[in-house]
C-alpha cells in the first residue's frame, strides 16, 4: 500500500508537471537575462550590455514586456551630425551640420521591451531606450553652415529621453531582435539596430533660422549578441 501511495503521488506531480508545462506551452511567466553584443556600421561601431527583465503574458507566455538596463559604448570616425532640434531637423535649409573626427559616446538608459515567443527556444521582438544620460570627452569638431567652416567644442549630449522621432535628446539605441536559446543558459541573437546620438556644441553655433546647440546622428548597424538567461 505505502509503494502504490508513493507510486500514485509521484503519478500526480507528473501529471501536474505535466499539465503546467502544457499551459505555458513550456515557457516560463517570468525571464531574466544579460546580453552582451556588437554593432556594426558604417564608420561606426557599438558594444551595447544589458539586463532585461521580461513578463510572458496570455495562457501559453507567447506575448513578451520588459524592462531593463542598458550601457552603450559607442564610436565613430567623421561621423556627421545634423541640426537636432524638431523644428530645424529634417529640411536641408533649415539644417547645418557638426563633423566628428573620433566620436566617443557611453550612455545608460532605460529600456523597453516587447517581443513574441514563437517557442520555447525563438523569440523575436524591438526594444528600445526610454531615458538616462550620456557622457564623453569633449573634443574639437568642425561645423559647416552655408559653405563655410569654423572649429568648435562639443561633448555627448548629457540627457536621453525618448519623446518620439525628431523629437528625441541624446544618444538612444533600438533593437529589432531574433534570439535563438541554444541551451539551458545560452542564446544567440541577431538585430537590426538603429541608433541616435547626439553632441552638445559649448555655444549656439547655428543661428539661422534658429539659435541651435545640439547635433544628431542616425545610424543603421548589424548587430550580433550572446544572451545568458538567469
């Protein structure tokens, strides 16, 4: 009687087991995990790190939102920066531009996650910074406005804050995600990456049609990364 008692409970957590494994469809509520990747560009290279903290949603976890942390180291040779601000960016008139001969950009910001489970092993997803500050030496760079050239000061932009398209500060980076689990701890992941910065110049350099001291940049990079889930 005690070995068929044994026998019937081991039977029931199986089934258990058994029956919540199937209602998540193998995948956990909750994830945790540090990635750590490399982006390539044009004149442009970035390591990003950071800690993500995901919840999977629905019956089978299948709809992913997190949060996170994230470092970006970023560099660049002749990087060219246009006019920042909403109402200068995005017509060549009103735009002038910043050269940087050696871009240096290390920025911590806030993340958002969104993704989809395809399976246990193969998620897809964007994230995206929200807010934190950058920081970098200041260094000479050149500004060119109507054909003429002057030589100015500029560092990183010190505040990130994500408020929509042209109407962004500072330096923010974006993932468009796959990640591959290729073990109980180990991913793979690869992404198209788009990513802003921007300098600060140590006066209003542009002054038509509009006094401006800020500078972005637009880059688009491959991104390769390894995932250690937690």
């Amino acid at each position: 009687m005690r070995k068929l008692l044994i026998l019937f409970s081991i039977g029931l957590l199986t089934l258990s087991v058994s029956a919540q494994e199937k209602e998540g469809n193998g995948i956990p509520a909750k994830s945790r995990f540090v990635d750590v990747s490399a982006g390539f560009g044009q004149d442009i290279f970035t390591v990003p790190v950071g800690y993500f903290y995901n919840w999977q949603l629905g019956k089978k976890h299948r709809f992913i939102i997190g949060t996170g942390l994230r470092l970006s180291g970023i560099w660049g040779n002749n990087l060219t920066y246009t006019s920042a601000p909403a109402s200068l960016a995005g017509e060549s008139a009103s735009e002038d531009t910043l050269t940087v001969p050696k871009a240096g950009v290390y920025a911590a910001n806030l993340i958002l996650n969104l993704g989809y489970n395809f399976s246990p092993r193969l998620q897809a997803g964007f994230n995206i910074d929200a807010i934190g500050f950058s920081f970098g030496p200041e260094q000479s760079a050149i500004f060119q406005s109507n054909g003429i050239n002057q030589t100015v000061m500029a560092k990183p932009t010190s505040f990130n804050w994500l408020l929509v398209g042209n109407n962004d500060k500072g330096s923010l980076n974006s993932e468009f995600y796959l990640r591959y689990r290729v073990g109980k701890n180990l991913g793979l992941k690869a992404a198209y990456q788009y990513l802003f910065t921007e300098y600060t110049t140590d006066r209003d350099v542009q002054t038509i049609p509009d006094s401006n001291d800020r500078f972005r940049n637009k880059s688009s990079l491959f991104n390769i990364g390894v995932t250690w889930f937690l």
